[in-house]
C-alpha cells in the first residue's frame, strides 16, 4: 500500500460540492449563534429573574453536553415533530451550540468595560438602552473580536459532525469516496485542505478585522 498524490488532483473537483455545504452550514450555524449568543448576554446580565435563570439554564446545558449529543437530539426530535430535515437540524444545532459559546464571549466582553461609562451616559440624559447599544457595545465588540474567531473557526470544524446525520459535508464525502477506491489517506488528506484552507481565510479576515478595530482606536 502506498500513498498515490496523484489522486489528490483527480479526486479534487468530487469534493466542491461537499465544501460548499461545510461553509454553509457552517456560516448559517454561525449567523444564527451570533444572534442567540447576543441575546443571552443581555438576558445573563439582566437583573430580572426571568431573563436571567433561562439563560443561565440554557448556557449550562449546552456547554455541559457535547454538539454530536445535542446535533442527533435536535435532528431525531425535531424531525419527529415538525418534520425538520437534516441540513435545517445541522445549522440548528450548530447555532445552539455556537450560542451559548458567544453569548458567554458577549457577557464577558460587556463586563469589561468599566461601570462609570454607564454611569456618566445615563447622567448625560442617555436611557439604558441607548446607553448601551452607543457607548457599551462598540467597545464590548472590539475586545470580543478574538475570542468570536477562535470561536467562528471552532465551528468551521464542528460542522464534521453533521457527516453524523448524513449530511454530504466534507468528512462524509471522504469517507464515501475512499470506500469505493480505497484511498482513505488521500481522500483525508484533500479534505484537510479545504478546512485548512477555510480557517486560513478566517484567521486572515479576523486578523484584518482586529487590525481595523485597532487603527480606528487610536484616531
């Protein structure tokens, strides 16, 4: 047995299809986590019981269960129920998972900032609200740049699991080829490269995000 590079080439072009699915629900899990993470950073910071508790229940949950656990419970309930297919269940689950994550990257990030800019916007007649989202958050978005990329490329590699549910993504798509010409290193290996690739153009677009944020602060 030996490891034939030419396969590398040959075997290329099988695979687009299933990289274009792994950067889609990847993203979509990523868009929908970014809006359930923000939410529950607000509700984690509230004061109110009833805003606080459920996000403190869902945050422990979903950080103390794995994504396959969490991906094949919303896939096998949620088709039960309502009928959901396999790509809908995987960006679902993507975007839980990736939500509790964030929202714990927000809160952090919101806490940062120091109390008295809170207190000198409210005493400029500004509400809370508005307090927040002008002065508090821009700020919290600049310190929560790095830890969102390293969560963003976290989730770029937990979409494997969704090979789980049959979803055709890149790990699945070696897998099948590589029953069927035996070359389980090379199908591997070519689908490494689109997730080296993938997290290679996120750390780049992170790191050019980081740069402006940094440029902008200083004038």
């Amino acid at each position: 047995m030996y490891y034939d590079a030419s396969a590398l080439i040959k075997y290329f072009p099988y695979f687009l299809p299933a990289a274009w699915m792994t950067i889609k629900i990847s993203v979509l899990g990523i868009l929908l986590g970014l809006g359930l993470g923000l939410t529950a950073a607000f509700a984690r910071i509230s004061r109110r019981t009833v805003l606080n508790a459920p996000a403190r229940a869902y945050v422990y949950v979903i950080r103390g269960t794995p994504l396959l656990l969490q991906l094949l419970f919303i896939y096998y309930g949620m088709r039960s129920v309502a009928g959901l297919d396999a790509v809908p269940s995987a960006v679902l689950a993507l975007g839980v998972h990736n939500g509790a994550y964030i929202g714990e990257v927000f809160r952090g990030a919101i806490q940062s900032i120091a109390p008295g800019q809170m207190e000198a916007a409210r005493s400029l007649g500004m509400s809370h609200c508005r307090a927040m989202i002008r002065i508090i958050l821009p700020q919290a978005l600049k310190r929560a740049v790095p830890p969102l990329g390293n969560q963003f490329i976290i989730a770029l590699k937990d979409s494997s699991l969704a090979s789980a549910i049959t979803i055709n993504e890149l790990l699945l798509k070696a897998q099948q080829l590589a029953s069927s010409n035996f070359m389980m290193m090379e199908m591997l290996t070519v689908a490494a490269f689109f997730y080296l690739f993938y997290t290679g153009v996120f750390t780049w677009l992170f790191a050019r995000v980081e740069a402006r944020l940094a440029v902008s602060a200083r004038t």
